[in-house]
C-alpha cells in the first residue's frame, strides 16, 4: 500500500464508518459504544480516600438527529475503554480526549479518532482520566498518575491484545495534549506508590501525539486548564513543574504537533509551537502540522471540509515512518 492509499484511507474510513446519531441509554451509553473496558485501580486510587463521585455522561450536541457530543465527569473510576481493529497490526495508542481539566470529551476526540486509528490496524485505549479538581488529594498530579498507570497496564497486558510493547504510544487532545505530554516528559517521575506488578513496567511512550495541545502553564496557558489543574493561585515553582516544554528530557520521545493558528482557546504559538521549539532544541525528531484554519477542538468531525481534516492521515503516515503503525506502509 503506497503513500496515495494511505492519505486516501482517512476519507474512506470515515465515510465507511459513518454513524448516525443515536438515543443514549440511561447510563450515557450509546448501542455501538464498545463494552470492553479496563479498570485502572484494583480499589482506591490513589489520594481518593474519602472522594465519593458517580459518574455523569451528558450528551451536549445541538442536533441530536446527527451527531453525539457526549463528554463525561465526576470521575470516581478511572477506566481504559478498549477498541480493537478487525487486523491489528501490533500497536496501541493511549488516547487522552480534552475538555479543559474540567470535562473528558468522549466522541469526537475520543471515539471517532479510536475508529479510525482501528482502520490502520492500531489497537486503542481510550482513557477515562480523573480530573484534578474533583476532591482528589495532590490533584494535580491526578490526571499523570493515571496515564502513567494506563501505559503500564497496557504493556502488562500486551500479550492478551497481540501487542508489541515498544510500539504503544500516546496521542491527546486540547488538555488530553497536556496528559499525553506530561506522559512524554515525567514518564519516569514518581507520582504514586506501586499497587502490583504492573507498575514495574516502563511507562515512558514509544511516540506521543499532541492535538492542538495544552503545553505551558505560564502566561500563554489555556487559562481554564492552569486553575483546574493547579488552583488559581498557582506558584512560580508548581508553573514550571507543569510547564511540559520545561520539562523535555533527552529520553522524551519522538513527537507529533497539530494545531490550526486560528484557534482562539489555546494559543498555538505559546503551546504547540513553545513544544515544538523546545523538542528541536533537544534533539528530539519532532513534526509540526500548523493549518491556517481550523480553530480549536476540530477533531475529526469538526475538521471535514477544511485541510486540517488531513491530520489522521499525517499522523499515522508519521508513525509508520517510525516504525510503529505497520498495518499501512507510507
């Protein structure tokens, strides 16, 4: 399969996997809603003793008739939900939806994206982060003790899904861009006890996608993710400490940027651009995709239309040049 077919397969995908709306259950879910999922903590997690939350999923499109727009909080279980392809092809992606700290977005940046990485053969696991300001202790450590935990299990477990564990990596969205980079570059940071065997395996990523991401916690942040994440106080020392960019290592992994420059949520230039200036500073490969429009949160959906709606197939074009995506070749 050239190059040609594999900037084709994105369209093709998407239109073959076109879904209509559909009615959500009492419970938020929807009927092709995949029902394999992952716990993350065999009890407690960590910093939840007294924390009691029931989980909400609210459906917020404005025409239900064609498209769900569900987004989940109060998140008291933290979970992995599994998407497998119909051909793996070895590789996993660690998937971190956005929603400012505050929310996670399930559909378009969550289940439309694990769709059509399963089209190029990638298994998926869509993670259900906790949200740092829901009660839990060290809070904003919250959303990294997660990720870190998900990584670890999803190579605990890669005989189960027919995976290679040097090719599971991760891709965010918006703060979900902020999990995966602080995933990217605090992999080996110590952020929770160990609860079993799992937590001995490596939780650094073999590559870390960044969609319009947040990166910095300094006066270009997304505001709204800085004072959920860190208060709205924040000290000098907790700004850098969460500031990705600052915190870039000779072992963070190779990466891939995308961002529209008319987003007007968070600001390219202060977030993608500052990561991927400081990843080239470090000798890190690193691939920035900046289009003209496109504005923030555009996800697949979101996208149609306009050239962005190119990015699925740039990314996973960049991770079969890595080595990592082996279901297509680019």
């Amino acid at each position: 399969m050239d190059r040609r077919t594999v900037l084709g397969l994105g369209a093709a995908a998407l239109t073959a996997m076109a879904a209509k709306a559909e009615p959500m259950k009492a419970d938020g879910s929807l009927a092709t809603d995949p029902t394999e999922s992952i716990a993350l903590w065999p009890g407690t997690p960590p910093g939840g003793e007294g924390v009691t939350l029931t989980t909400r999923i609210i459906e917020r499109s404005t025409d239900t008739a064609v498209i769900n727009d569900r987004y989940v909080d109060s998140v008291g279980v933290p979970l992995l939900t599994v998407f497998r392809p119909e051909k793996p092809d070895g590789s996993a992606v660690l998937l971190a939806p956005g929603g400012g700290y505050v929310r996670i977005v399930m559909d378009k940046e969550g289940i439309e994206t694990a769709r059509r990485l399963n089209a190029s053969g990638v298994t998926v696991f869509m993670l259900r982060y906790r949200l740092p300001a829901e009660g839990w202790k060290n809070g904003a450590d919250v959303p990294l003790q997660d990720v870190q935990r998900a990584i670890r299990l999803i190579r605990s477990k890669a005989a189960a899904y027919s995976l290679d564990p040097a090719r599971v990596g991760v891709l965010g969205f918006s703060a979900g861009g902020h999990v995966a980079a602080s995933l990217a570059t605090r992999f080996a940071e110590t952020v929770y006890a160990p609860v079993d065997a799992a937590d001995g395996l490596d939780a650094r990523p073999a590559f870390a996608g960044m969609m319009y991401p947040v990166i910095t916690m300094t006066d270009t942040a997304h505001s709204g993710s800085r004072k959920s994440l860190l208060g709205a106080n924040a000290t000098p020392d907790a700004i850098a400490h969460y500031s990705c960019e600052q915190r870039i290592t000779a072992a963070t992994p190779p990466s891939f940027i995308c961002c529209a420059l008319d987003d007007g949520t968070v600001p390219p230039i202060g977030n993608a651009f500052a990561m991927t200036q400081a990843l080239h500073a470090a000798k890190i490969p690193v691939e920035l995709h900046a289009f003209q429009e496109g504005g923030h949160g555009f996800g697949i959906h979101g996208a149609q239309g306009k050239p962005c709606s190119a990015w699925p197939d740039l990314f996973v074009a960049w991770a079969s040049r890595g080595g990592w995506f082996k279901g297509v070749k680019a």
